[in-house]
C-alpha cells in the first residue's frame, strides 16, 4: 500500500481541533480557493467544505495534522448523499496531474461497492461530476496535504434524499465499507 497512513473519515465531528484558531487552512493552499467565484452560490456561501463553524472544519485539522505527523496515503470523506465517487479538483474543470491514478483507484472502489447491492456510483473530478465547487477535502487533500488519493463519497439515497430509511442504512454502510476496501486495495 505505500508509506504513509490511511484515513477513514465518516465525518464525526469527535475530532478534537485542539486549537482554537484552527480552520479549514484552505486559504493557505494556491488552488484558487480565494480567487475563484464558480457562479455557484451553494459553493460560494456556506458550503459546508468551507465554512469553520461546520464540522468539515475537522476533516482539514484532520488533513493537516496528518501531513505534520508524516503524510497520508489515502483520505475518504463520506458525506450523503448523491451516488458519487469524486476527486481532485472541485475549484477547476482542469485535470490534476494524477487524474489516471485516481480514476484508476476510483473505479476499483465503484466496484467494489457495485459487488455489494449492485448499487450504481459515479466517479469523477467534483468540478465535472456534481458541480464546481471551492475549498473542497478533495484539493485540500491533494494540494496542501499532497495526497493523491483523497476522495469523497456521497452515499446513495434511494430517491430519498437525505433521510435515508433505516431500513437501507446497514447496506449502504457496507457497500461504503467495501467501496472503501477495495480503493485501498488497489493504492
């Protein structure tokens, strides 16, 4: 699998920041974060990637501590809920530099979740496959932390939008699950 650690994020907000002043840090990565309007408002007011006062605030204290403790192999960020599989980038429509690898490493994981239920994910860079958006882990993670393999999930839903029934959230948690294992089995 390579050097580094592996880091499953389920989006807990139980990460303790430990400092006070702690942000997403975006503002300190040159991926245009601050520069680039999308047109978008959901992206540029409030998204939850960007705003501290939201527990996303976490994933990039997470990201950070991770570099200064000696680098991270993989990061994958769940969220729900759309079907998706993204990567780098979500602030530009161009192509990162290891778009092949992690299109490569994201159809192990698509698959990986299609063996489960059969359930059908979309993988993608965030700017094409949802929407442009800025300040996202995915640039972050791969900007800042220089992790090629940040992804984030978005979680079926069935038609049901953000309350998924109970009654479905044990097979998507797996199909997640080896979604995720079979990413890491492919780095």
């Amino acid at each position: 699998m390579g050097a580094g650690n592996t880091e499953t994020d389920t989006g807990n907000a139980e990460v303790d920041t430990g400092n006070a002043e702690a942000d997403t840090g975006n503002a300190e990565v040159d991926t245009g974060i601050a520069e680039t309007g999308t047109g978008n408002a959901e992206a540029d007011t409030g998204n939850a990637e960007t705003d501290p006062k939201d527990a996303a605030a976490t994933e990039g204290e997470a990201l950070r501590r991770t570099k200064d403790a000696g680098g991270l192999a993989a990061s994958f960020s769940i969220h729900s809920y759309g079907s998706l599989w993204l990567y780098a980038y979500g602030y530009t429509s161009a192509l990162p530099p290891d778009h092949l690898e992690m299109e490569r490493v994201s159809a192990a994981g698509v698959a990986g979740i299609a063996a489960v239920n059969g359930s059908v994910y979309t993988a993608g860079p965030h700017y094409t496959t949802i929407y442009p958006s800025t300040g996202t882990v995915v640039d972050y993670g791969y900007e800042y932390v220089r992790a090629t393999h940040t992804y984030i999930i978005e979680a079926r839903s069935d038609g049901y939008g953000f309350l998924l029934p109970e009654d479905l959230i044990a097979g998507t948690a797996e199909e997640i699950w080896q979604g995720v294992l079979a990413a890491v089995l492919a780095l």
